[in-house]
C-alpha cells in the first residue's frame, strides 16, 4: 500500500504538532511538556494503556489490534529531545526558547509515531500489540538505555523494535537502510597532560605541557594511520585543548584534551581504548611529563538485525516503491542500547535538500510527514497481519 490517504486528511495536526514541538524544544530529560502532550494525545486517540515515567521521562502508548492471537509485540520508537543550539531559520514557528532548538529533527520524528499511532488506534488492523515508545535524551543522556533498565521491553513485551532518522541531502520521501553494524559506537575522552611550569623565557627550565599536547595529538592520529586496519572504520577526533595557563609569558603545566572516538567493532573499540593510554603516557614520559586518560564509553554500536532489516526495507518499499542501501555512518545512536535487548532495525527517511543536522539553519521536512507515518504503520501491519477469515 502506497503513502495513506489519511494521513494527508490528518496533515493539519501533524503540522500543528510538529510545529509546536519545534517552537518548544526541550533537552535531554527534561522534556516534561513534550511528553505531556504525547501522553494527552495517546490518550486521546484511545490507546489500551498510556504509561509516563519509563527512562525517567519518557512516554509508552499500547495498542492492541482486533485480535490477539499472535501473542507478539512490535515496539515503534521516537526520540524527544532538542539540542543547546540558537536556531537562525527564520521560521515563523522557530525555537521560543533561547539558546536551544529541533536541529535533529527529533519534532519531525515524533510526530510521525504520534500520527502512526492514531491511525493504528483508530483501524486496528492488526493481530497483537503494538507499543509506540517516546524517547528522552537521545542526544547524549542515554534516554534509550534508562528505557530499556527501567524495563521496556520485558515490561511491555517487546519482540521486535523499530525506530527511523531524517536524512537530510536524501531525495524527500525516499528511505535507505542497512543490515548489521550501521552508526558506530560513540564514546568520549579526557586526557590530562601535566609537566612542570615556568617562564616562557627559560623554557629548559620547564617540561612544557603544551609541547607534549602537541605530540599527543599526532601520536593518537598515527593510530589511526598506522595501527589499526583500514577496513574497519575508526576516528579519534581531539576537539578541546585546555592549558593550565593563558598568560603569553607562562609555559603551561597541565592540558587537557578532550574529543570523541568512533568505531564499528567492538574489539577495536577495547584496543583504542588501551592504545590511547599508552600512546600518551609514553609520549609524556619521553619528556619527563605524565599522561592519564578517562576514556568513557557512550553508546554501543547500532546493530541492524539481518531479519528485521529485511522487514524494514519491504516496509519502506510498500510505501514508496524502493529502499536504497545505506552506507556505514559514524554517528552514534543510542536506539542501539534497544537493538542490544532485542531484534529490530533503524530506516533513514530522506528530508531533501535541508540544512546539515546538528546547525542552526536545520528545519525538518514537512512534506515527509505521511512518509514516515505509513512506514511504521506499515512495519506494524506487517509484522502483526490479521489471519484472514
């Protein structure tokens, strides 16, 4: 079944929504309005059970179709949380609130759940339970892994999960995927780098920290050029350099750097690790100075099962016609702490020639609003048919 017709009758709430969550936005956990307004809602379109509070403060909405018989569960996830970033669209709905908007599209996103599950409340044509699942703290709070420790999927029964991100630069309304590993793990680090301070004239008197700085960063980059095996993607990126001092006259004792690592393999996610901290304190030792690292691991790689990808893209394809291959992302995402509890698999859905994510010109799509709703209708049908008969 192509896009549905009902969604384009319901695009004057899917906007208002949109919109108001937009001019709304909220951070990591405290997305206490927005899920209000999810759970009215839920409740509203008649959902069995509405349960507030999973992960702190996300929201669950359980629909149960015509029949039962099945027994199984599909979960449909939605992130909530906005970003610390001043929006300059120019929107007439743009950010109310200084300092922070909807630069992911995580509006757009929950949104379309929202629209899924009305339209799967009011049909109910399926055979099982559907739980639409609303996320906090995606961008970099870990609301998916409070979710799935707060019980999710044993509470509600979840046997297979399925969430989705806009693309944008992908043709609008157009899906992608992929099978196995798919955004890379996403962890941080601090290194501190001391030595012994002194004037800027006598710098033989000193063991200068930001010299040693300096060969760090060089060193943990060989480590990428040199140690690890091309094929499997890694990046050590050092995005923050401290000293202890700022005066032009003071040759600093401590740096600190700090950044991220990417990788797609857990293994070579522990080597890093390991790697890292000897790469530095060798360095640092070289030159009568010390190193420590706090390496602290974020979100798992994203994990595709090799099934529930193939549901995935037929879904897209019975919505649109075709699911393109997606390539390997080095983004993280922790709908991954999901896909760790049980099998399921994540779409891009394209939103066309849009800002890049993540600034502040970005403003979701629109358009691909009934796209997206009928995907995870779609996937939910699917996967819970009605016998016939």
């Amino acid at each position: 079944m192509p896009v549905r017709n009902r969604f384009a009758e319901m695009m004057p709430d899917l906007l208002a929504w949109r919109r108001d969550f937009h001019e709304n936005p909220e951070l990591l956990f405290d997305v206490h309005r927005t899920a209000g307004i999810v759970a009215e809602n839920l409740r509203g379109f008649g959902c069995d059970e509405v349960v507030e509070g999973i992960g702190r403060t996300g929201v669950v909405g359980v629909i149960h179709g015509r029949t039962r018989a099945s027994g199984r569960s599909i979960g449909l996830r939605a992130d909530m949380d906005a970003l610390p970033i001043a929006e300059a669209t120019g929107a007439p709905y743009a950010s109310r609130v200084p300092g922070m908007m909807h630069a992911c599209g995580h509006d757009g996103h929950t949104t379309m759940v929202l629209g899924a599950a009305r339209y799967l409340a009011e049909t109910r044509n399926f055979d099982g339970t559907v739980v639409v699942i609303f996320q906090p703290a995606e961008e970099g709070g870990g609301g998916g892994r409070e979710m799935v420790e707060d019980g999710l999927m044993k509470r509600f029964g979840i046997d297979e999960v399925y969430g989705m991100h806009n693309v944008p630069g992908r043709a609008a309304g157009t899906f992608a995927i992929r099978p196995g590993a798919f955004y890379a793990a996403a962890d941080e680090f601090k290194l501190r780098i001391t030595g012994k301070s002194g004037h800027a004239a006598t710098p033989h008197e000193t063991t200068d920290a930001v010299v040693i700085a300096a060969q760090v960063i060089m060193g943990l980059q060989a480590l990428r050029a040199r140690e690890f095996d091309p094929v499997k993607s890694m990046v050590i990126s050092v995005t923050t350099m401290q000293a202890s001092s700022n005066a032009h006259n003071v040759i600093s004792d401590a740096v600190t750097l700090g950044g991220t690592v990417r990788t797609m393999d857990e293994a070579v996610r522990d080597a890093v690790e390991r790697r890292m901290a000897e790469v530095a304190t060798g360095i640092a030792g070289s030159f009568g100075g010390a190193a420590e690292l706090d390496y602290m691991r974020g979100y798992p790689v994203m994990v595709n099962a090799e099934t529930e990808t193939a549901y995935a893209a037929a879904a897209a394809r019975a919505v649109t016609g075709e699911c393109a291959d997606a390539p390997i992302y080095m983004w993280g995402e922790d709908f991954g702490f999901m896909l760790n509890e049980c099998p399921g698999a994540y779409i891009h859905l394209g939103v066309g020639d849009v800002a890049p994510l993540h600034t502040p010109g970005y403003d979701f799509n629109d358009e691909v609003l009934p796209q997206g709703c009928s995907w995870f209708v779609e996937v939910a049908e699917q996967r819970l048919p009605l016998k016939s008969g």
